[in-house]
C-alpha cells in the first residue's frame, strides 16, 4: 500500500522531460497572484497616505502655479504606491506561496482534499511567517492563520460539494490515477530502454577488448621467436650492411615491445 511519503516524494519525482504534475503547476500561479493583489492593494493605501502626508507638510508651501503642485502631490503619491506596493507583494506573494506549498502537500500526503488540510496550512503558514519576531508571535500567527482559513476553508468545501458531483470527483480521481499510472510505465520501459544499451555497450566493450588482447598475445608470440638466441651468429662488422639491416630490426620490434607494454 502506498503510504503519504511515497506520493510526497513521487510529487517531485520528475524526470527529464517529463511535465511536473498539476498541484505543482498550480503553485507558481498562487504565488504570482498574490503577489499582484498585495502589489496593487499595499500600493493604493501607499498612495493615499504620501498624498495626505504630502498635503499636511506642504500646507504653508507657496508654489509657481497649480500645475506645479499638482506634479509634486503625484509624485508623491506614486512614490508612496511603488513603496508600499512593493513592500505589500512580496510579503502577501511569500505567504501565499507558503500556504499553497502546504496546503499541496497535506492533500497529496493525506490524499484528501478538504477543509482541514487548508486549515492546517494556515496555522502552518502564518507561524511560519511570524516565527522571525519570536515565540508569542509565532503561536499568534499559527492562531490567527488557523482562524482566518478556517471559513474560507469550509466556504470552499461547500462550493465543491454543490459545484460537483461524487460522480465527477470520482472521474477526477480516476483521472489523476491513470495519469500515474501512464508516468510509471514511461519511466519503466525508459530504465528498460536504457538496460538494453548498457548491455550491447558492453558486450561490444569486451568484444574489442578480447581481439585486442588476442592480437597483442600473437604479436608478443611473434617477437618472442624472432628474438635471437644465444647460438645465433651476431655480425662482429658493425660497418656491414647486413649488421645495419640487423640492428634496424633489433630497435624495430624493440620499439613495438615498448608500446605494447604500455
């Protein structure tokens, strides 16, 4: 039987050219979303607060005309907008990131999906979050996290059950099985694939490895009996040719014995 760890490590078991699943797809969604609503939300309150601030200390300031005071009261707000609205993104993006993360992994490990695996990534999440300003913070953010998703969680199962069917979460499932089970005999017969290369390699490795050795016995068998014995009659005229031709041949197989040794 396949445990919640086997699915959580075959959720990021990706193989080359192979697409990541669909809870992994989903995530880089979430995160880009929520970095755009804190971006844009985080960045109108920025703008009206420069603005007020603006306002309040330039209240005695005397300027050329009123266009001038217009541009400087709309560069301060947009100052303040891509101040706060950066500041808000990536903070709303980082959390949102986080509690898809942990809501994907609750659901494929308890391979359920329902309003406690959203409630447990939120109190996870908003600890997380927190954890940096110290304990109280961190159980605060885990309660505040746990009762923030918590209705939005059953809001979401409610939607679900009246949207679908059992018949069409069954054809879901059935689905993301056979999806599975496709992916599992890919990678199968790719190791088999793979086996069978391995294998003629090798064969055709110790192919060539035994005509080499073969011919390297013959040609040590051949210069073994063309070495000259003690009886053999050495030319004592060195200024020969036949005593020329000789020591040719001698630092000739001299030379092949070297390079075979080595």
């Amino acid at each position: 039987m396949e445990s919640g760890w086997d699915r959580l490590r075959d959720l990021f078991d990706r193989r080359r050219g192979e697409e990541a699943a669909a809870e992994l797809q989903f995530w880089p969604v979430v995160t880009f979303s929520g970095s755009c609503v804190g971006f844009l939300f985080g960045g109108l309150m920025g703008a009206r607060y420069a603005a007020d601030k603006h306002v309040q200390l330039n209240k005695s300031t005397l300027y050329p005309n009123q266009m001038q005071a217009q541009r400087e009261l709309h560069s301060a707000a947009m100052m303040g907008f891509a101040r706060v609205g950066a500041r808000w993104g990536w903070r709303l993006g980082a959390f949102a990131g986080l509690y898809s993360a942990m809501n994907i992994a609750f659901a494929v490990y308890r391979d359920r999906d329902d309003a406690l695996n959203m409630t447990a990534a939120g109190a996870i999440s908003g600890g997380l979050f927190r954890i940096r300003f110290g304990l109280k913070p961190f159980l605060g953010g885990i309660a505040l996290g746990s009762l923030v998703s918590f209705p939005f969680a059953l809001l979401l199962q409610g939607l679900d059950h009246l949207l679908l069917s059992e018949k069409d979460r069954e054809a879901r499932r059935e689905k993301s099985r056979m999806l599975k089970e496709a992916r599992l005999q890919k990678r199968k017969q790719q190791s088999e694939e793979v086996h069978v290369l391995t294998q003629r390699m090798e064969d055709e490795l110790s192919g060539r490895i035994e005509t080499t050795a073969t011919d390297s016995f013959g040609l040590s068998q051949y210069f073994s009996l063309s070495k000259p014995t003690e009886n053999e009659r050495i030319p004592e005229d060195k200024n020969s040719s036949n005593s020329r031709l000789y020591n040719a041949w001698t630092e000739f197989k001299r030379m092949c014995t070297r390079n075979m040794s080595k």
